[in-house]
C-alpha cells in the first residue's frame, strides 16, 4: 500500500490543495488564540508563559539593547524579568547558562512585543521540526513514499510536545543533527562538519561531540567542525570584542559548573542521564554526591562506543551507525538530560524504523512499528516518573549495543520477524 507517492500528489484536485492550505491557516490561528488569549486564566497559557521562552526572550532583549554587556550580571537579568513581566511567575532561580550565540538566535524574535513573539516562536518550532522530520526521511529512499503519514505520527513524539509548551530550543538541536546528517549520507562530510558545529549553542552537546569526531579519526568531519566553530565564535563576538565571551566562561566557570554534581532531588525523575540513574538510587548527602559522580563517570564511557564503531567497523564503516551512536551518547553521557533534549532521539528512531520496515508494508503497521518506537520514550518516562527509575537509561544502552553490533530485529527474533512479514515476501 503506497501513501502519497510523487505520481499522486501531482495529480491531487485543486480542492485538496485547497484543503490542506486552509488547514495549515488553521493551525496557526489555533496556535495564536491558544497561546495568546487571556490574562494567565487559562492553566496552560499560564504555565507557558513562566516556561522556559521567557528566559530567551529577556536574553534577545538585553543583547538587543545598550546593556548587552550586562547579560551575565545574574541579579541584572533577574530585575529584568520582574519589571518587564510582572505578571509572570518567576522561579527562583535564573541561571544564565547558555552561551552569547544562543542568545543572539532570540534577538530577531525579542524584536515583538512578547505575546507576538511568542505566537512567532511557536510556529517556527512547529516548521523547523517538520523540515528536520523531512530531512531525515529524504536520507532513506524506501521512508519517502510513506512521508505524510510519519509527519503526522511524528507530531505525537513527547519530546517535541514537551519542548514546544516550554519553550525549550530543543528542536533547533535536532536541525542541526539532521541536516548535518543529511549531508553526510551525500557525502559532504567536511559541509557536514560546519553544520555540527553549530551544535557550539548546546555546550553539553557541542563538548562530547568533539571527543567523538576527534577521537574517532574522521578528518574531514573534525575539519569542518573546528572551522565552523572558530568562525561562529568570531561572528557572534566581534560585536562587543568579544566581551560576552569572557563573561560567559567567568560565569560558566564559576557559578554554574558546580550544579553538574548536585542536582535538586526533585528534579532526577526527569533526567535521561547515566548520571540521573546512579543518584535516584540514593540522592542525598555525601552517598548521593558519591553515587552522581559515579553514573557521571559510567555514563562518559558511552562515547567510547561510537569511536570504537569509528575504529572497528572500518571497513564496513555505516553512517546510519556512527550517528545513532553519537546521539545516545549526548543522552546517556550528558550530566542534565531533561525530558525536552530527547528530540534528538527521532534521528535515531528513524534509522531504526528504516532498518525494520520492508517496502511492501502495510500502512497499518507503518502505524504500530513507527508508534511502537515513539512509546519508548513515553513508557520510559512514565516509569521514571512514577517508580523514580531511569529505564530510559538501560533502554538507550540496549539500542546502542545494537547498533554498534549492527544487529537487526529479525536477527533477533528471525521466527517472530518472519511469521509477521511472511505475507510482503
């Protein structure tokens, strides 16, 4: 059964475009009134507009304005956001972690008033996660005759869900991972390299990256990434000379580094990390401190499979398996992996459904096999956040022993596999 091939959609009624037109007008319409009526009575609205947005936005705004330099003066950026959004439920604590590149990405934004910028925001993460869906799905050839029906059942992914009422930029961290990956898959390592570096506004990431691609002799990909790092760093600073640079290391340095190691307890059920796992065992005191270091440690080790995949597998080297190795990694070595960041994990879930699928399969389970790799994520979570256990954690191992092995699911199981598939042979 074929969905929407190039023959069909060529051929679609005038009516249907029509249709799929008023629809996305639709859409967007749904997001504004959704994001933007009402005065914080609306429970959701509420909750959004205390998230996460807020935080880059008041960024763009002091970056935009003379007291860009002030950006990192903590108790600045705070009065900042008690003055300007006095309506807002402000958390306790702000924390300034990101780096000067992060924040100049929300100046364009920062430009609206914040209830239209939010509304502009909130459809840019709705289109760029779509594109980047796309991308990955253009790198399989037999996943592009079935590319609407994993659009749509791609928009049910949690972490997306949870990323967009946040706020979060996670989905900018998959665009990245996707095109860069899309042009690995064409051979464009060294532009696929540049494009990784762009990874420099995740620190966590951009920081376990780099011992990946340079420990795992790729070149070319090195080459790239440290050119595309230098010449970011040099764009975004040769505004001020490079002044918000220094004070984003003196503030990264000093007063946020420590937090790595000690975690709020009420906090660890959200984490994805090797890290989260060791310290949910026991989470307080000099034990628990002991424990994070620990999972801290044991989940660094999680790099070492895609540079020994880099080594080993030389000869029969797959891209598809470099690059679900390096993402689980980001997860399992990272110190803070909230429930957001695991977008990055649709790269990977699509390499693996590409390795299942067959290309006769049904659009029937085309449906169960692609919902039954999203329920990953939302069972291991709503184990960890009732059990406080990261099952996410040996899970994401699981699959990453696999792909370093390049074990498939029908080696696996090859009597259930073909008792399933017999009738598409």
């Amino acid at each position: 059964m074929t969905f929407f091939s190039r023959k069909d959609v060529c051929k679609a009624p005038v009516f249907v475009w029509i249709i799929l037109s008023l629809t996305a007008v639709l859409t967007f319409f749904s997001i504004y009134f959704f994001l933007l009526t009402g005065k914080n009575d609306v429970c959701a609205f509420k909750n959004l507009k205390r998230a996460n947005y807020i935080h880059f936005y008041n960024g763009g705004k002091i970056i935009a304005s003379k007291n860009r330099t002030l950006l990192y003066d903590k108790s600045f950026f705070e009065k900042e956001i008690a003055d300007k959004y006095k309506e807002v439920e402000l958390p306790k604590n702000e924390y300034i972690f990101y780096n000067p590149l992060t924040y100049y990405i929300f100046v364009p934004f920062s430009i609206f008033s914040f209830n239209l910028s939010l509304f502009i925001y909130a459809s840019f993460l709705i289109i760029l996660y779509l594109v980047s869906i796309v991308l990955l799905i253009k790198t399989f050839r037999r996943l592009f005759k079935y590319r609407f029906l994993i659009l749509l059942l791609s928009i049910i992914f949690p972490p997306f869900i949870i990323s967009f009422f946040s706020g979060q930029p996670s989905v900018i961290w998959l665009f990245i991972f996707a095109l860069s990956f899309y042009f690995s898959k064409k051979d464009k390592i060294f532009l696929s390299g540049i494009l990784l570096s762009a990874l420099l506004l995740k620190i966590n990431f951009y920081i376990i990256i780099f011992i990946i691609i340079l420990f795992s002799f790729r070149p070319k990909l090195l080459l790239g990434f440290v050119l595309g790092s230098f010449s970011l760093i040099i764009v975004s600073g040769v505004f001020d000379s490079f002044v918000l640079w220094k004070e984003w290391i003196d503030y990264s340095l000093l007063s946020r580094f420590h937090n790595i190691y000690s975690l709020e307890e009420n906090m660890l059920y959200r984490q994805h990390s090797v890290k989260s796992f060791f310290h949910l065992f026991y989470s307080t005191g000099s034990v628990g401190k002991v424990l994070s270091a620990v999972g801290l440690i044991v989940g660094i080790t999680s790099i070492i499979f895609p540079i020994l995949y880099s080594i080993v597998h030389k000869s029969n080297f797959s891209r598809n398996s470099f690059w679900t190795t390096i993402i689980l990694s980001l997860v399992l070595a990272n110190p803070n992996t909230f429930d957001f960041d695991l977008i990055v994990l649709a790269l990977p879930i699509i390499v693996f459904f590409n390795y299942a699928i067959i290309d006769r399969i049904s659009g029937k389970n085309i449906i169960i096999m692609f919902s039954l790799f999203f329920a990953i994520v939302i069972v291991s979570s709503a184990v960890s956040f009732i059990t406080r256990l990261q099952l996410s954690v040996p899970i994401f191992y699981f699959f990453m022993v696999n792909s370093f092995l390049g074990v498939r699911i029908k080696e696996y199981f090859p009597k259930a596999y073909n008792a399933v598939w017999e009738d598409y042979k």
